[in-house]
C-alpha cells in the first residue's frame, strides 16, 4: 500500500508540476519573436559562469557564500533523492548501500555536511529579511505577499533539512540498537544517539524514520510545485534566461525594423514613393510597448527568472535619489501582469481584453521617466535581467503613440530636430566653442 501510495504521489506531484510549467510557457510565448540563436560558444560561457558558476553574486562575498551553500546543497541533495524514489517503488530501504560500499557512505556523508551548511544560511537569510534593516528588503514593492513567499520558502528549508536528519538519525539509532553498527555519515551518527539514542522501542524509531523519509519526499513534491508560484521558479529560469542574455554592448538600443526601413526610404533618393515595401503583409507592429504582449518574450522570460533580491533597485541612480522608479518592481509587475493576461485567455479566450494594461495599470509615467539608462540594474543582476528593455519600449509607445514626453525634453528633442544638437544655436555656431579668441 505504501508504494502505491508513493507512486501516486510521485505521478500527480509530477503532472501538477508540467501543468504549471506549461502555462508559465504559453505565457512567456505571448511576447514578440526574438532571435537569440547567435554566439552559441558564448552563450554557453555566460550560461556555465553567470547561473551555474554564481559569478556576479560575488560582488557581494557574504551573501554569495550563503547562497551558494543553499545553491549546492539544493543541486547535490537530489542525489540522495534518487534513493527515496528507488525504496518507495521498490519498498526496499537503502537500496544503493551495498552496491556502492564505501562511496555511498561518502555521498550521504557530504550531502548531510551541505544541508548543515544549507541550514545554517537558511536561518542567516530569515534574519537579513526579518532582523536586519536592509533598505532593499523594506521597500514597499516588497510588503504582503513577495516578503511571505521569501520567508515560506526558507521555512520549508528548514522542515525539509529537518526531515532528512530524523531520518537519518533515526535509522542510525535503529542500527545501533539492533546491531551496536554504525553507518558513519558524517552529521547523523552524532545526531541519531543525540536526539534517539534514548528511545530503546525498535517501533518508535521506525516510526520516526517513516516520518522523516515521507516528510523529506512530501516536502520536495511541496516545495516542486510551489516554485511556479513563487519567484523561487528562478532556481529552473536561471539558466536559459542566463544563456539568452543580450550579448551586445550595454548601451545598445534596439531600433523598430518597420521605422528604420521608412527612415532609409525617405533618405534614398532613387525609392520609389508609391511602391508596396515588402513588408506589407505583415501584420502593424506597436511603437514600442503598451501592455505585456508588445515586449518580447525574453522580455517576459526575464520576469518570471526575477528573484526579488533588489539589487537593481539598490544600485539605481534614480531610486537611490527619492525617485519613484524601482527596477525590481517593474519586473515584478511585469510577471504579475503577464500571469494574469494569460490567465483571462486561457479562461475567456486569445481574443479576450481586460481594458487593462501593463503601462498605467501597473507601472506609471512617473518610474519609467525617473529611468537614466545607465544600465546599473542590468550590470548588477546577479541573472543577467534586463529592466531597462522593458523601461525604453514603454517610452517608446508613450513618445511615439502617445505622443506624451516630459517638458523637460520637449525643448531638447526639438533642438535636435531643428539645429541638430540638444542646444538652442544655430548649426553654423554649433563649432563656435572650438575657435580660439
């Protein structure tokens, strides 16, 4: 019964999972094409060093190394994984001890000395969020829900390490108690006579077993199907995002191809002005972007891979001024806009519209003016997102078919129009600042 059980567990656990993952998917595919199919080479690099190698967390060392013990525990402890999948099918109990002898003991071992480590970071990054007064965690785009999901999560941490040492400990003071042996994993053999070794009921400890082997399993299942849920579906995200990062110049703004193609007709002086340009057929594209279909998909794929860390917001020029842009809230609005558009389609309909949208709905005029282009939140990303692509299609709608700008640039852009510099002189003076007296 209790492999059927477990069984079943395993398959529903497993399709909930693929049906959310399908949906985040189809979401994510909304957005515009995009071909991120070039500099495979590097995009590996970027991949290995950025996502699986952690290099731009170590910016800053202590988090980085906390992190990184959680990262690695996560990654090696699915290891161990393998086995509970193989007793529970099978009804057995350590199925791979005796054919891997003395490495088994090693890769117990280690896995035990990284939830230890993944433990204790665990209780470091509740305090940071919870004890400590760091300024990019108390932001408001951080209050409700996005401060309870980071702390859920480091709580199921916790139950989830707790459960691998009970089991553990207790199967090691089962061992003890029938055989006076030891399995000798490094952190349990300690642990198993600390909290067991009292218990002389070979039941009772049993017992304690099973509630740490399903504990552990129900916990991994829990904490799998959680993740689309939360911005913690970054441990998945991490790696394509990383891998189809913008490997151009930082600086480098995309240009419309229906624009530029109108530009370089009306600059050649042998294009005829009443020919059907080739594109015709293709269906008008946006000016820029008004609501969460007009980005591109990586664009969408940046939001969902966000992890909420503020480091963006806490290296922007304009929010460390009093300005009312947070990097971290327009990709977090992004995905909170993104879910529900695809939501209401797959609910009503592709043809279904809410009357709302992501540009005043959810982000206003006032953050994405507030934006400087200086490119520090995409600098200080520790996953390669790209907040300031998504702040520039909106300006670009607003300018372009809102016909909206600050005052503050009209006289510029005008200037730019007229004398072709930001400066109201003429274009004969424009080298006047260069001729010696």
């Amino acid at each position: 019964m209790s492999s059927i059980i477990f069984v079943l567990l395993v398959v529903f656990g497993t399709a909930f999972f693929a049906w959310n993952v399908w949906k985040i998917r189809c979401n994510i595919s909304l957005g515009r094409k995009l071909d991120r199919s070039d500099r495979a080479g590097d995009r590996w690099k970027t991949m290995l060093l950025v996502a699986f190698g952690q290099k731009k967390m170590f910016a800053r060392p202590i988090p980085a190394l906390l992190h990184l013990a959680i990262y690695v525990a996560f990654v090696i402890t699915q290891i161990e994984l393998i086995e509970i999948i193989a007793d529970g099918i099978s009804g057995g109990h350590r199925t791979f001890r005796e054919a891997l002898g003395g490495f088994y003991t090693f890769m117990i071992s280690f896995i035990e000395v990284l939830s230890v480590l993944a433990l204790i970071a665990t209780f470091a990054f509740l305090a940071r969020r919870n004890m400590l007064t760091i300024p990019r965690f108390k932001m408001d785009e951080l209050k409700g829900w996005p401060k309870n999901d980071a702390n859920l999560i480091l709580l199921m941490e916790i139950v989830l390490v707790t459960c691998i040492f009970t089991m553990n400990g207790a199967d090691e003071a089962i061992l003890n108690l029938t055989s006076n042996e030891s399995y000798s994993f490094a952190v349990s053999q300690y642990v198993g006579p600390l909290f067991f070794g009292s218990i002389t009921s070979e039941s009772t400890l049993h017992v304690l077993e099973q509630i740490g082997w399903w504990g552990h399993i129900i916990m991994v299942f829990a904490f799998l199907n959680y993740l689309p849920y939360s911005k913690h579906f970054h441990i998945l995200l991490a790696f394509p995002n990383t891998y189809y990062s913008n490997l151009e110049n930082k600086g480098k703004f995309t240009n419309m191809e229906s624009v530029t193609n109108e530009v370089k007709l009306m600059l050649d002086p042998t294009a005829d002005p009443f020919a059907v340009p080739a594109e015709s057929t293709i269906e008008p594209q946006r000016f820029g972007a008004k609501d969460v279909t007009d980005l591109t998909w990586k664009n969408l794929l940046d939001a969902y891979t966000c992890t909420e860390c503020g480091r963006c917001t806490s290296s922007c020029p304009a929010n460390l001024t009093g300005k009312k842009l947070s990097p971290r809230k327009i990709m977090m609005d992004t995905r909170d806009r993104l879910t529900e558009v695809g939501d209401n389609q797959r609910k009503h309909g592709k043809e279904y519209t809410d009357g709302k949208s992501l540009l005043g709905d959810y982000i206003t005029e006032e953050e994405i003016w507030a934006c400087t282009s200086c490119n520090a939140c995409v600098q200080e990303c520790p996953v390669n997102i790209d907040p300031l692509a998504i702040i520039v299609d909106l300006r670009r709608y607003l300018v372009m078919e809102e016909s909206k700008i600050p005052t503050e640039l009209t006289g510029m852009l005008t200037n730019i129009e007229n004398n072709g510099a930001p400066w109201q002189f003429s274009p004969s003076d424009r080298l006047n600042w260069a001729t010696e007296d």
